[in-house]
C-alpha cells in the first residue's frame, strides 16, 4: 500500500463517511476529505443535504418505540395466532 495521503473519495466511501459523520463517528480527516468530495461532486451533496434532511426529521418526530417486554408479548400473540391459523 502507498504511503500517499488519501484526498479522493469514491462516491460510496463518501456517503459512507457521511453516514458515520451524522452519527459523530467519522474521524477529523475523514470530515476534511468529505468537504473536497462534496466541493466537486454533486449527487453527494445532495445525499448529505438529504441525509441531514432525514436526521432532523426523526429527531423532531419524538417518536416512541416499544420496550422489550411490549414487543416480547406483541411476538408471543403473532407467533400463537399464526399457530392458530395453520391449524384450521
């Protein structure tokens, strides 16, 4: 492997980057080579504007998942109707 400093992304790495970026796991230089995929590459862009759109959307939602014990139970009721229904 080379020991030349890595500045072009591919479009997969650079969404991929970004996807780590929204969720604070992308390192400093990552964030620095996305900036210059970003500059010149526009189908990027807008994944990371929509990306971004997204986070903040879900964010706002205030939705409210299910604990383990409602959804354990919701599990039990289907798997037993499911019995249910291939027994008739």
């Amino acid at each position: 492997m080379s020991n030349r400093i890595k500045l072009i992304f591919k479009c997969d790495e650079a969404n991929h980057v970004c996807d780590k970026a929204q969720y604070k796991n992308a390192s400093l230089w990552e964030k620095i080579t996305l900036h210059i995929h970003l500059i010149y590459c526009n189908a990027c862009r807008k994944y990371t504007k929509d990306n971004v759109k997204l986070t903040s959307t879900i964010k706002k939602s205030n939705i409210k998942c299910l604990d383990h014990k409602c959804k354990e139970n919701m599990k039990k009721e289907l798997n037993k109707a499911i019995k249910e229904t291939s027994i008739n």
